[in-house]
C-alpha cells in the first residue's frame, strides 16, 4: 500500500496542472475566482488569464494575484470560446482546466483531479464532475453530466463545462473549440468530437465547480446549434438519436431548461447505479421512454381517422 500512494503522489507531481481563466470587465467577481484557484490545497502549476480588454479594475486586481509562471494577455476577442482558444494554445501543462470569471472551483477539485488523471488509464481524456449553479436567489442545485448510454442520443450535457478537466492530448488531437459554428455550444461539440474519437470520460461523484446565474448561455436559445451537431453525426447515429429525440419531445433551447426536463431525471436515475443494476435500469428507462412517446404518437394518429 505504501509503494502504491507513493507511485501516485509521485505522477500527481509530474503532471503539470494549467488554469485559463477568461476574463472581461469582471470586477465583481474575479477575486473569487482567483481565491478559489490559489486556495486549493494542489494550486495549479500555471495561471493564464485571458482578459478581452477590460475596462474596468480587473487587469489591476489579477495583477496582485500572479507569480512569476502565472500570465495575463489582454486583447480583444471574438468570443469567450476565442479566449479559451488562445489560453489552450499557451498552456504548458498536460492537465488543462477553463474556470471563467464568474465561477470559482470548490475547495480540493484540483487534488481530486489529479488523483483522477494519476489513476486513470491511457484512453482518459477528459476528467470531469458535478456543478453547484447559484440562482441570484441565493438558492441552488446540482447539475450532473449525463451518462454513457443518453450521449449517443445527444441528450443532455456530456459534461459540464466548469468542472471539465482535459489531458492536452486531446486537445492537440482534436483540435480547439470551434465558435464559429457553436458560438455558444462549442463544449459541446468538443466533447462529442472526443468521444468519438474514442476517449474515456471519467466521473468524479464530487461537486467540483460553481456556476453563477445569469451568464449569457442562460438567456440565449441555442436550438439550432444543437440541429447542427445532430446534423453533423454520422450514419445510423444520427437516425438513432433524431428518433429518440422526437420520441421523448426532447427540444432544449437554454442551458438553464437542462434542470427541468424529464430525459436529466432519467440521467441521475442511471448515474446513481452501478454494475448491472445500472445496465438494467438503463434498458427499462429507455424501453418506457420510448413506448410512452410511441403510444402517444399512434393516439394522435388514431384520433385523426374517427
């Protein structure tokens, strides 16, 4: 047992931890932010902060923040996606994580990710877990990624951006987010480019990341973005997953709707078992969701030739 933790603590010390933290006039909120990274007791090997040209005291409060490793570039940018783009392509470290202004990490996500990535196997690409998202109300809940078997079908979210944490590989393999065709879903289609391209996702059952209220992804209809990565699936994938979709009426338009549909409560239902009682309750729920809409539909049918 003693060899084993130290060959973990051993490669939790090699593999080099990177932070982009996208910025833009975030006065109010980048001290959290910042206090957040450099309070874990694992604090990252580098912070880059990529700021789009604030005009207010943000510049001048992450300078009281930065060490000698750390960096700030400030220049306008197309887009918050642009910015991460640009902190990707400078960061130096195998582990590399994007916390924007508004969120801030909990305390020991960056232990917990390196423990993950330490003990994870050579397919991992992603590391990942949940989010608290703060309401203005000062009220709260838990968003999980949806497991395996909805990602498929496209349903829901794969992960959740402020608590991804990705190996640099995939990113160099893949390429960076492209938000010039999902200005507000190029996560998204990052995850499923990976996921395609054969990279495990590994789940931390751990609230890793606070997510603010209010942020532009939760007012912004983002449909079509999501027809596009439908669209963009190949054969019979996309056939599988258009039908599963118009079975279970599944049409999300704002991040914030992702907490009341019905297909999430299907998700958490599933993430919570493990071995075969989770492949069992996997078949069942899907097999119902499916009869459900398919009785529906032929009821509709039905009462049209009365």
């Amino acid at each position: 047992m003693g060899s084993a933790k130290l060959a973990v603590d051993s490669m939790l010390l090699e593999m080099k931890f990177s932070v982009i933290v996208p910025t833009w006039n975030a006065e109010k909120t980048i001290e959290t932010c910042l206090d957040s990274i450099y309070g874990q007791s694992s604090v990252p090997d580098e912070v880059i902060v990529i700021d789009g040209g604030s005009t207010d005291a943000t510049l001048s409060i992450v300078e009281k923040y930065l060490r000698p490793q750390d960096s700030v570039f400030s220049e306008p940018d197309e887009s918050p996606y642009d910015a991460m783009n640009k902190g990707v392509a400078k960061a130096q470290g195998e582990i590399v994580a994007i916390l924007n202004a508004d969120d801030y990490w909990m305390l020991g996500t960056c232990e917990s990710v390196r423990k993950a990535f330490a003990k994870c196997s050579q397919k991992t690409g992603i590391v990942h877990g949940d989010l608290r998202y703060m309401r203005e109300d000062g009220t709260s809940h838990i968003i999980k990624p949806v497991p395996g078997v909805l990602n498929y079908f496209c349903l829901g979210m794969p992960t959740v951006h402020p608590a991804t944490f990705i190996n640099k590989k995939v990113y160099d393999d893949i390429g960076q987010y492209d938000y010039e065709s999902y200005p507000m879903c190029a996560d998204r289609d990052f995850a499923y480019r990976a996921l395609a391209r054969g990279y495990r996702f590994d789940h931390i059952e751990q609230v890793l990341s606070c997510m603010c209220a209010g942020g532009v992804s939760a007012r912004t209809p983002y449909y079509e973005e999501i027809e596009l990565i439908m669209r963009r699936l190949p054969q019979p994938r996309k056939f599988f997953a258009k039908t599963l979709r118009w079975f279970l009426g599944y049409n999300e338009k704002y991040y914030h709707g992702y907490k009341n549909s019905w297909p999430k409560e299907i998700a958490i239902a599933i993430i919570t078992m493990r071995g075969m009682p989770k492949k069992v309750l996997a078949s069942i729920t899907m097999r119902l969701a499916i009869r459900t809409r398919f009785r529906s539909a032929v009821g509709v049918i039905a009462s049209k030739f009365k």
